[in-house]
C-alpha cells in the first residue's frame, strides 16, 4: 500500500514528503557563527524601528600656539557630521504547515525549530550584507613588491591601518582592530604559527584569537563576485580574501519581528512560522577599513 503524500512538506523542490517513511529523526540545520554583530556599530542615536539613525564621527582637535583662541576671541569648533543609516532593505522568511502534517509528521516541535532556524538564517544574510559593504566601500589594500607569505601579507596590513593618519585618525591601536580571513587564508596562517615555537599558541585549537595584537576570525561569508567580459574578453573573477578593520566600522541597525509560535492561517487548517525584519547597511569609516582582494 502506497504511504500517504504531505499536503504541504516536500522531501524535493517539488516532491511531497511521505509521512511514514520521515518520522522521528531530524537533522538539524548547520551554519556558520555571525560575526557581524560582534563587529557592527551600536553607537547611534534615534531608534531604528522609526525607520533610521543617525551616527556621528568627531574630527581629531588641533594643537595651536597659546593664545590663538584669546587672539580669535574663540576657540575651534567640535566638528562632528553626522551619517543617516536608513533601514531600507525589507526581508522576510514565511514557511507555513497544514495542521494535518503537523499532527502526523512525527517530528516534535518542527515550527519551533523552523523559528530558530529562520534566526540563523538572517544572521547569515546580514554577515553577508556586512562583508559586502566592507568590501564595496572599504580601502583597497594590495601586498607590497616581495610580500608573499601570509605572515608578512598580514603583518604589513596591520601596519598600514596601523599608521593611517587624517583629519579623525592619528594612528589606531591594534586592540581597535579586527582581522577576517577566509577559511583558506586563515588556515595558511593558523598552519604557519603550527610550526612556530611559541608556547602561547595551543595548536590543538580551531582558533588563535590574537595575531600581534589583533583579534582574527575566520569566515565563510567574504564576498566573491563576477564580472562578465565583454565581447570577447573572459570574465574576472574578485575573490576578497580578508578585511582588516576597526571594530563598529560598518552600520548595521536591524529590527526584527518574529514569530516564534505557529500562527494559523485565516480561513484554512494550515499554520505559518514567520521572520521579518528590516535593516541597513553602511561603511561608517571607509579610511579604517581594508579590504585585501586578488582578481583572476
């Protein structure tokens, strides 16, 4: 006898689930930890739900020969502009459920655990929006002439935000600095320190935490993009291998609502678990990001 078909669970992009033969067991959903918001900045002021806030960086005061101010009769002005981040991008995440798979599918609590997975998404989708805008608005960052291992790449890149000196910057502490690499040039490094003798690396350990001075992830999330040729010319391809910045660089308000029960559905037997949420993006500090990035 043939099992009974879902009415709204598919096992395929458009093949029901059969209900009998899934019951029980559930692989759970796997994604790589945010780090966006351990790198954002919170330092806003206006409440996002209204739709945007406002940031604001100080320019650095000038030292003048004494009595500049008296000769004036004033002294210089605090000069702050202000950056508008509106929360313009909308997203949503809606999954819904006939109240017969429910009761038959045999897996407890699957809303709820489609509600925690709809957080793990969005958390994936504002890393990527995070990075993207490092990597659009951030400084270009090229190795210098004989720079080659990813020690030395690494090390004179901390140098160069090290001693970026303009009108809100005279030189950045490397405790201010986060370092994110992809996987793959993470683990050259992570493989480097391996064969160094240091008794403060434990090469047992997924991470490192601290490369002279600097705090340093690994992530799965910095952009790759394509550009077509044109006519007759190959495409390119730009890989970012890694952003070194300041931490709260980048903006990032979000509000989010969620529903974390199953809401049912008017007028059917059918319930839905849903995620929308609302956020912007922008580079706060463009000069204090670094974006390394190799194009083929």
């Amino acid at each position: 006898m043939a099992r009974t078909n879902a009415i709204s669970l598919l096992a395929g992009v458009s093949t029901p689930a059969t209900l009998q033969e899934i019951y029980g067991l559930v692989i759970e959903n796997v994604q790589k930890s945010s780090l966006s918001t351990t790198l954002k900045s919170n330092q806003y002021t206006g409440n996002p739900a209204a739709g945007s806030v406002e940031f604001k960086r100080f320019v650095n005061s000038a030292a003048k020969d004494y009595g500049t101010a008296r000769t004036a009769a004033k002294g210089d002005k605090v000069t702050a502009p202000p950056t508008t981040v509106n929360l313009s991008i909308h997203k949503e995440i809606v999954e819904e459920v006939a109240k017969f798979d429910l009761d038959t599918f045999g897996v407890a609590d699957i809303m709820r655990r489609r509600a925690d997975n709809h957080v793990m998404t969005m958390s994936a989708d504002l890393d990527r929006a995070f990075f993207g805008e490092a990597a659009t608005a951030g400084t270009a960052y090229t190795p210098g002439s004989g720079i080659t291992a990813i020690q030395d790449i690494v090390e004179n890149m901390i140098q160069t935000l090290e001693t970026t000196k303009n009108d809100y910057v005279d030189g950045v502490d490397r405790s201010l600095m986060a370092l994110v690499l992809t996987p793959a040039q993470y683990g050259k490094l992570r493989t480097f320190l391996d064969t160094q003798s240091n008794p403060n690396v434990d090469t047992a350990g997924e991470e490192f935490g601290m490369y002279h001075g600097v705090r340093v992830y690994s992530c799965t999330r910095l952009p790759v993009t394509t550009t077509d040729g044109e006519e007759e010319e190959p495409s390119t391809t730009t890989t970012t291998n890694g952003i070194l910045m300041i931490n709260g660089a980048i903006a990032l308000p979000t509000v989010v609502n969620q529903y974390s029960e199953p809401e049912k559905i008017p007028l059917s037997n059918d319930f839905a678990v849903s995620m929308f949420y609302d956020y912007g993006v922008k580079a706060l500090t463009p000069d204090l990001i670094l974006k390394w990035q190799v194009t083929a």
